[in-house]
C-alpha cells in the first residue's frame, strides 16, 4: 500500500504555482484497509476516502473503459492490482499524469509531463482521451489558464478534439457541468483562449451556438480595428480579466454583450442597428440552456441592454441617466452599477489600439450612481412627504444629485483627463 500526490497539485508546483487542493491516489490498498485505517468514505462512484487527519481526498487506483454515451459512461475497476501507471494513464493530459511518491518525494513520470511543462504544451496521455468529451471543454478551460504562460494544445492533440466534435458526443454533456467549465474560464487570465481553443476544434457551435456565430461577422473598421467580432469578443473577455481578475460575473456579460450582432442580416454588414436589443434573446437561449445563475444572466442582460447607452452617458440627460440606474435595479443592488461600468470599460478598451485608452464614462457612471444614491427617501418623509409623493420628490431629489455631481470640479478634471 503506497501513496502519491497526483494531478494539480504536483502540476502547478512545477510551474511554480501557488499550491491548491491536494489529491492524493493509493496503490495496493482495497476499500476495507482504508476503513481499518481510519479513512471515511464520500465517493459515489469510485472508492474516494477522506483522510482521517487531513481530510484530503484519497482515491484508489483505478482504471476506466468505456461502456456508454458521454463521459459518464464508464465502467471502473480499483482493484488492489492496479498500478500507478495505469491509473496515471487513464488522465486527461500528461500535466495531469505525474505523481509525487509520499515517502520519498520522487517523480513518477512515465507519459512525459514534466517535459511537456518544460515545452509549454497541452497533450493528451493516450488514445482513450477520445472516450471523454469534458476533454474538450477541460483543454479549452486549461488553455484560458495556462495560455498566459505560453503553452499551446499539441496539434494532435487537437486533431483528437475534431474528432469528438465531429461525433456529436458534445450533446451528452450536461448543462450544469459545460458552465462549470465556462465560469473557471471566465475567471482565468485570459478567457479568450477558452473560446478560440474550441473554436479551432470545431467544438464551440455545439457547445455555445451563440458565441460562434458571432466568429466572422464584421464590424465598422472606424470603431473596430479588429473587424471581426468574435475577435472583440476575445479582446473584451481578456480585458474583463484584466479589469476584474477572478470576477467570472463581469467576465460572463463581457462574453456575451455583443450577441446581437449575429442577428444582423447579412446584407447590413457591417452595420448593426440595435444589436444591444437583439442581443436579448440569444442571452436568454444560453442562459437557459446552460442554467445560468440568475445573477449572471440579469448583470449580463442589463450590459447587453445598456452598454452603448453607458459609452454615450456624457449625451444623456440627467433624467435619462436616472433612468438607466433604475432599469439596472441600481438602488436595490447598488453593486450592478460598478460591474456594467467595468464590462462597459473592457468592451471600450477591447479594441485593437484601446488597449491602455482610458474609458472616463465608468467613472462618472459610478459617480452619478453615488450622488442618487446618497439621497435618502427618510429624509424625505420626514418632510411630511407621503405615499406616492415620496417618489415624486425621490426622483425629483436624485435628478438633481445627478446634475450637481455633473457640474463638481471632480467631474469637469476627470472629463478633462480622459
């Protein structure tokens, strides 16, 4: 009975990562040892045991065969006979299939991850990477994360993708486990590389229709230098990471703000009129689709909706603006205001050459917000003020918060400055 840290872990130590979750596997050992041994059991489909003291998972050493449809459809085997490197095998990429002996701190190494870590490459272990379709989602989602530090998919192992693609075994992916992958991405430092990656395997119309066909459609070149919008799309969701790191919400309305203009009909390319509004409902598809967290998708609706609204917000009235705040429930969840204005700045700044452009109308829509928000509806009512008079003079009350911030020294040098 041996044991070997496996898996992440022994991965981003390599790459000089800070350390996460440790999972470890045992070799030799059948389910009743580990329970002699104190170990308490939690897997459901394969013998995982939590350890008595560190409470980190253990599993047994494992094989899988296919037996199904999807990457549920597996037989597995932990007998005690199995070894490491069998259990290293059926891993998804070599990066993946290194294990760390427990006692002596040795490497076990028999696909070749440290030296693809060292090469910056993805690659699948074997053949049976063909057997799993999460795969695909796992390597686009990987490549969000490890882009940024040179690694790109082995062409084989793209090669492989096709070939799941092409098989329609995408479609028994549950919704639930494609925007697990998604909102990792959408956290990871460069989320554009999820979306190329599948794209360039030829996964992504099966997984998210709504994103490909954005792939192709052009944009007005005085406003887009990068033409094509599913490369924006790309630009802003990497500008979004940048702006709000970890913030998969922002990163989610980045993703899926210009929806609309694949809607547009061929023959007004490159224009698009109102996409903000078409793009509503292929929102609601994906959303629906993937079971998106009502948070997201309300936050993504309302940048769909309002973005071009917030990049003019110097023309708006100031009742206009008042209006826009209370669309966004800005009152109610102040916290929507600061993230359409950091999805609206990566959108702005999401164009080949805006890259380091400042984007004042973020600022300022966080400054109006803060003048309306500071009026109270008590003092109002103190006045005497009731029922539907109260949100009369509310309103009245926040137009005019609103047009004083708009004329405050603060507001004319930050104008000035952008």
């Amino acid at each position: 009975m041996k044991t070997y840290l496996v898996g992440g872990a022994v991965r981003d130590a390599l790459l000089g990562l800070p350390p996460g979750d440790r999972d470890w596997v045992v070799v030799g050992a059948t389910p009743q040892q580990m329970l002699d041994a104190g170990y308490r059991p939690v897997g459901r489909d394969f013998p995982v045991f939590l350890h008595p003291r560190t409470q980190e998972e253990h599993a047994l050493a494992r094989t899988e065969r296919k037996s199904g449809r999807g990457y549920r459809g597996f037989v597995v085997d932990a007998d005690p006979s199995v070894t490491l490197e069998q259990d290293l095998q059926r891993r998804d990429f070599t990066l993946n299939a290194i294990a760390r002996d427990e006692a002596s701190g040795e490497l076990v190494d028999p696909y070749g991850g440290v030296r693809d870590i060292e090469d910056r490459v993805l690659r699948h272990v074997g053949p049976a990477f063909v057997e799993d379709p999460l795969r695909v989602l796992r390597a686009a989602r990987f490549m969000a994360r490890f882009a940024p530090l040179g690694f790109t998919v082995a062409p084989e192992t793209l090669e492989l993708m096709r070939r799941i693609a092409a098989s329609g075994e995408l479609d028994a992916l549950v919704p639930e486990r494609v925007w697990q992958e998604l909102r990792k991405a959408l956290a990871a430092a460069q989320p554009s590389a999820f979306a190329r990656t599948l794209h360039e395997a030829g996964a992504l119309g099966a997984v998210l229709p709504e994103l490909e066909a954005l792939y192709g459609v052009p944009q007005r070149a005085e406003f887009h230098p990068e033409i094509d919008t599913g490369r924006h799309q790309e630009l802003v969701s990497d500008m979004a990471a940048r702006l709000a790191p970890g913030d998969d919400m922002v990163g989610f309305a980045a993703l899926t703000h210009d929806l609309g203009k694949a809607l547009t009909p061929r023959e007004q390319w490159p224009r698009h009129v109102m996409h903000e509004q078409r793009g509503l409902k292929p929102l609601a598809a994906l959303c629906g689709r993937l079971r998106v967290p009502n948070e997201h998708r309300q936050l993504a609706a309302i940048a769909c909706h309002e973005h071009l609204n917030v990049h003019r917000l110097p023309e708006l009235r100031d009742k206009t603006v008042l209006e826009l705040l209370e669309r966004c429930d800005g009152f109610r969840r102040p916290e929507r205001i600061a993230r359409l204005a950091l999805v609206c700045e990566a959108d702005a700044r999401g164009r080949l050459g805006s890259e380091d452009k400042p984007h004042p109308q973020g600022a300022e829509l966080r400054r109006l917000h803060a003048a309306a928000l500071a009026v109270n509806a008590r003092d109002l009512a103190a006045q005497g003020l009731k029922g539907p008079q109260i949100g009369e003079a509310l309103a009245k009350a926040r137009v005019a918060a609103i047009a004083a911030a708009r004329r405050s020294p603060i507001a004319d040098a930050d104008r000035n400055d952008g």
